[in-house]
C-alpha cells in the first residue's frame, strides 16, 4: 500500500496516497473510531453544494482564479452525484462542532480539484482545502446552513408522504362507511361505531400532521452563512455574504435567506428542537395508529379479529401458519426511534455553551435519521398494510351485538340505573341486550327496535325520537 505523508498544527502523518481526504480526516478516523454509524451523506452533499456556491462567489469577485475556482466547482458537483460516497467513512458523532465533516469535504474537493488541474493528491500548492476550498467560510456558518438545508428538503418530501397516507386513510373512511362496529374505551366496550369513522379519525390526526411539518420549514429558511465563525462575519466580505445567499437560493431552489443576525443562528439550535418536537408529534400518532391496528387484526381466533391487515410474510419458525403484523410493529419501533432521537436533540441543543453548539452532529444525525426514516417509514405503511386493509363484517357484527354497548341507548327511556340492572342481568345469563329487552317488556317490541338501531347510535342525538 503507497502512502503520502501530509502535515499539520500537530505534526506529519501518513494518509493513503489513493485517499481523496487528507491529515485532517485520517486523524478524526482514528479519534472517533466508534464503528458505528457514518456521517449522513445528504448532509456531505448539501456542504459540497455550499462549497460549489462559494467557488462561484469568490470567482466572480476575483478572490479565486478562473481554473482553480472551475476545478473546485467541478470537483464539488462530483461529491454532489455521489460520486465519492466512499470517502466519507466519519463517525456520526464527533466532537468539534462538525469541523471533522466539514474538513473531510473540504479535503476531498480538494484533492479532486488537484486531479483535474492534472496534479497529484496532496499537492496542495494547486488547491489548499482551507484557503481555497474553504476560503470566506467557517464550519460554524458551513454545518448549520448544510443542515437547514437538507432538513428543508426531507420535510418536503416526508410532507408529500403525509398527504398520500392521508388520502389513502380517508379512501378507506369512503370504504368502511356503511359497516358497523364495537367501539371501545380503556380496552372495554363502548358504543357501536361505523369502521369508517375510526380511519376517518386517523384521517384527521394525519392530516394535522401534515400541515403542521409542511409549515415548519418557514423556521429553517434562515441561514448564517457568511457569519463565519461566531456570526460576526470576520473574513467574510459583505459582497460574499449577500451574494452567496442569492446563489444557494438559485442553485437550490429553496426560499432561504441570510438571517438579519447570524450570531443567533451560530449558536442557538432551538429551531432544529421545534421541528424534532412536531416529527415527535407525528411518531405518536403513527404509534397509536399502528397499535391499534394490531389489536384491531389480533387473533385471528383468540383475539379482536374485526380487521385483516395484508400478509405480508411467515411470522414463525416454530409456529406453522403465524402471520405477524410486521408492518405496523416496524411502525411503531420506528416511532419509537423519533421520539428517542427528540429527546437527544433536545439535550444537545440546551448543552450549546456561549457562541457555538458543540453538540451539532449528535442534532444533524438525529435530524435526518428521523426525517429520512419517516418518510421512508410513511410510505411502506400506506403501501404495505393501509391499502391492503380488509374487514371482517362477521366478527364486527358479534362483537356488537354480543356486548352491552346498546344498553346507553336506553338511557333516555329507562335511567341509567335500570339500564346497568339490564345489562348486569344480559351479562349473567349470557344473552343480548336486545333479547332482555325483550324478555323484559320494558317498552314495546317496535320501540326496543327503533332504539338500539346501531345505525342510529353511530349520529348524534337520541336514538328513537
């Protein structure tokens, strides 16, 4: 294996010499050796577009030469395509406020740059990765706008998700609309519903959702690039600050612009915690939803049994003919992982100390993992067990009938106490309301009909009047 041997403030050491990245990211490899997750690689490709943005800035104000500032661009679009993913090997959680991701970028954009100026990786006498690559930049101004942009464009795309689950729960709304069900509350029996009301409920709760993450990206819009390193903008001229802004808006297509003060934005991260608080907001809803599809699905014997959710695999490798409801646990675990992730970046936000938030990466990772998970999460359960689910009118119809919801109908006839002496009565002998009611000759038969009609009890008003 050849090496190259690359120096900085604390001394030489050898890198690859087939490496793109340099000193700076060899020694962060082996300080944060967690082997475990990698820095996520939208948020490399949003800092290389930064980088893209500044080499045009700093070439059109004369601060950078024509070849160097082109080789720079080109390189940067390459790490954009993803053409060197594997470059980027860093551990997610890394001390230095991102300095190690944005070093990483800077290195291998520029040793890129070097190759396509026909020079050999290293020679940084062709393109340094701080003077040029980074020139009129800090990773304070670098990471936070990197990161508001591509949580911009994972709201976007998770808000599209939203709004086709929402479609496909009302689809079902329309479709179970005329079949009747138990309703139930703290697990017991309720009143009779229809089981189209219950997914236009889930309907509502996701559409609430929707808006409300569609809305949160105003919060992100504001950028502190060009504030360089604690939002004074030292080493950033006023024309680059005005004029990078103008083309991250052209080259993304997103309606950000510069913050009227950038030192807010350097080192408060309580907007990252306002939008992980709605994601955690939609987990719970996705929770609840997906457990009580499970208990809804449960049986199909020994259970609930009143929906059939798709089958999707073999759910034992000891129990012939189990089929679990994989899609909704997948759901919930994935819940599970937002709300746990709003809890870090929480912590991480409040730990920031005086001009800077240390603690950056652990909310860049947490961010994008519970963005890119729900979306991802969003779309196989409309496509994978919401589309695909079906009723069982039978076990519906049983349970209903089988329970003493329709007594409350009684009520307004009879009082509460003799319609609890009813029903106590109906559950000891093992026997419809409506059969003792019948027994009973309370009210005329036509009446008692006209009373606990389930399709009545399912409107507001009084049944029978």
């Amino acid at each position: 294996m050849n090496f190259r041997v690359e120096k900085d403030l604390l001394g030489e050491k050898e890198v690859e010499a087939s490496s793109y990245f340099g000193i700076n990211t060899e020694r962060a490899l082996e300080n944060f050796n967690l082997q475990n997750k990698t820095i996520n690689l939208n948020l490399v490709k949003e800092i290389a577009l930064i980088k893209k943005a500044a080499a045009l800035v700093n070439k059109d104000l004369g601060e950078l030469k024509i070849e160097k500032a082109d080789a720079i661009i080109k390189a940067s679009e390459e790490v954009i395509g993803g053409k060197f993913d594997n470059q980027f090997k860093l551990s997610a959680f890394q001390g230095g406020a991102g300095t190690s991701t944005n070093m990483n970028v800077n290195e291998v954009i520029a040793n890129r740059a070097i190759e396509i100026l026909g020079g050999e990786k290293g020679n940084y006498s062709l393109v340094h990765p701080l003077n040029d690559v980074n020139m009129s930049q800090s990773t304070n101004d670098v990471y936070p706008t990197a990161l508001r942009i591509a949580a911009i464009r994972r709201i976007r795309k998770l808000s599209s998700c939203l709004s086709d689950l929402q479609e496909e729960l009302q689809v079902k709304e329309n479709d179970f609309s005329d079949i009747l069900k138990l309703g139930r509350t703290q697990l017991m029996d309720a009143l009779p519903m229809m089981v189209g009301q219950g997914f236009g409920a889930y309907a509502k709760a996701i559409a609430r959702d929707r808006w409300r993450i569609y809305k949160v990206e105003e919060r992100l819009r504001e950028i502190n690039i060009g504030g360089t390193a604690i939002g004074t903008g030292l080493n950033a001229t006023n024309k680059f600050i005005y004029k990078i802004t103008d083309v991250l808006q052209d080259l993304t297509g997103l309606g950000i612009a510069r913050s009227d003060y950038p030192m807010d934005v350097t080192q408060n991260c309580d907007v990252f915690v306002e939008v992980s608080g709605l994601l955690k907001s939609l987990a719970c809803n996705l929770l609840k939803i997906s457990n009580d599809l499970r208990l809804l699905n449960s049986g199909p014997f020994g259970g609930i049994g009143e929906i059939i959710l798709p089958k999707v695999q073999a759910g034992s490798t000891i129990m012939p003919g189990k089929v679990n409801p994989v899609i909704a646990e997948m759901v919930a675990q994935v819940s599970m992982r937002v709300i746990s992730n709003d809890t870090a970046i929480t912590m991480a936000s409040s730990s920031g100390q005086l001009e800077l938030n240390a603690f950056t990466p652990l909310i860049a990772e947490c961010l994008l993992e519970s963005l890119e998970l729900l979306e991802r999460t969003v779309t196989l359960f409309r496509e994978k067990c919401i589309n695909g689910i079906k009723v069982n009118e039978e076990n519906c119809k049983k349970n209903l009938e089988n329970s003493t919801a329709l007594v409350t109908a009684l009520v307004h006839y009879i009082g509460y106490d003799k319609a609890s002496e009813l029903a106590k009565k109906a559950l000891k002998n093992h026997k419809t309301i409506r059969e003792i009611l019948y027994e009973e000759k309370i009210l005329p038969k036509e009446k008692i009909d006209e009373i606990i009609n389930p399709y009545q009890l399912t409107k507001p008003g009084i049944p029978g009047k």
